[in-house]
C-alpha cells in the first residue's frame, strides 16, 4: 500500500463547478500537508499548507484535514479554465528531518 | 526575479555520458532539494541539503551526486547516464526543513 494515495484522474468539471480533490494517506505520523498545482511542462506551485485538522480557506480555494481519518481534501469554488492543470497533495512528518511525500497528483480539466 | 531557477532547461543526451543541472535559489531558504518526477507525474525525493549539508539521500545510485557550494546553490552531477534517467528533476527551495517547498520550473532530461 503506498503512504498517499490519490486519484489520478482525469477529473472533467464545466466552468463554475465546485471541485474536490482528495487524498488518503496511512502513515500517523504525517502532521503538515500541502497542495501544489502542477501546469503542463512546468513546476509544481504552492497553493496551500496546513497543519492541523480543520479547513483552510485562501480565496477560491480550500484546504480540509480529517487526521482521524487520515483524510485531506481541496475544494476549488466556482472554478475556471485557468484551473485546468494537475493537483499534487503532500505531507511530512514533524521532528527531524522528514521527507516530503507526494501524492501521485490528479489532473483536472476545467471545461468553458 | 526567478526565485528557484535551473539550468538546463532540456537536455538530451547519449547513454553513458556526464552531465550537471545546476540550480539556485534567491528566496533566502536554509533548505534544499532535488526531486525526479517520472513518466507517470510520481514526484519523489532524491536529495535534501540544509545549510549545504546533506540530511536526506533516498536511495539514489550513487551516479548521482549532489553537491552545494553554499545555501543558495545546490547542483547535481550524474555520471553514465542511463536510459531509465530520463525524466524531469526539479530542484526545490524551503525556508527550513519539513516546510512548505518553492520548486524550479525543471529540466527535462533525455538519455537516448
């Protein structure tokens, strides 16, 4: 069983949709846990960090930890073209020096 | 300003060559990273430098080797290149270790 796992996708939604993104992961350990969007050809980029379980909010976007059910989720609102590109969840543990561990991304097409 | 910036961007190469990526970083992190991404968009960790030491070497052939000169440079060199090399490797910055990473926009390599 891999430490993350995420649908690959695709995912298709039209324009306006909410989206959700979701990753399971089973090691107890992971404590900080990220959202990187990956466009074709590029580098992934940050979009959320968070640590504890609960929501995150940073504009359309938002960040759900369940850690009791080693659950993490990002909602896209009323998303856009421009939101077409792959979405990574990752996570790492706190103490030491932790890798960082990715999920294998999902990627989702926004349709106008 | 770039703040993770890698060179080459593309590479194409003959099996059993040298080559180095190199890579710098503007942001001021203590921490950083080379990262391969497959075919399939699996992001794993190679390599993890803090303050130009090495802290994480995930079972990487030992054809590849990291080298920082200092906290803003971390370059990789890898020796007889193999076909299974091919890949993109991206290098990553953080502010310190287990946080959030600032990645490059990659060097696709090609080992023909």
């Amino acid at each position: 069983q891999k430490e993350v796992e995420q649908d690959p996708g695709p995912l298709s939604v039209p324009e306006g949709a909410i989206v959700s993104l979701n990753c399971t992961y089973s090691n107890s350990a992971f404590q900080y846990f990220m959202w990187y969007r990956q466009y074709s050809r590029k580098g992934p980029e940050l979009l959320m960090y968070t640590y504890s379980s609960g929501n995150k909010e940073d504009g359309r976007f938002t960040a759900q930890v369940d850690k009791s059910s080693k659950y993490i989720s990002l909602f896209i609102r009323d998303s856009q073209p421009s939101d077409s590109a792959t979405y990574l969840c990752a996570m790492t543990g706190s103490g030491g020096y932790q890798k960082v561990t990715f999920g294998t991304g999902t990627k989702l097409q926004v349709i106008p | 300003d770039t703040a993770v910036s890698q060179t080459p961007k593309y590479l194409v190469t003959q099996m059993g060559n040298d080559k180095s990526i190199k890579c710098e970083q503007n942001l001021g992190h203590d921490t950083m990273y080379w990262y391969k991404q497959d075919s399939k968009k699996f992001l794993k960790i190679m390599f993890s430098y803090n303050n130009k030491e090495l802290i994480i070497n995930e079972t990487v052939p030992n054809r590849f080797s990291p080298k920082s000169p200092d906290k803003a440079h971390l370059n990789l060199h890898i020796n007889s290149l193999e076909l299974g090399d091919s890949a993109v490797y991206f290098c990553a910055s953080s502010p310190a270790v287990n946080t959030e990473a600032f990645f490059g926009q990659g060097t696709r390599l090609t080992v023909v």
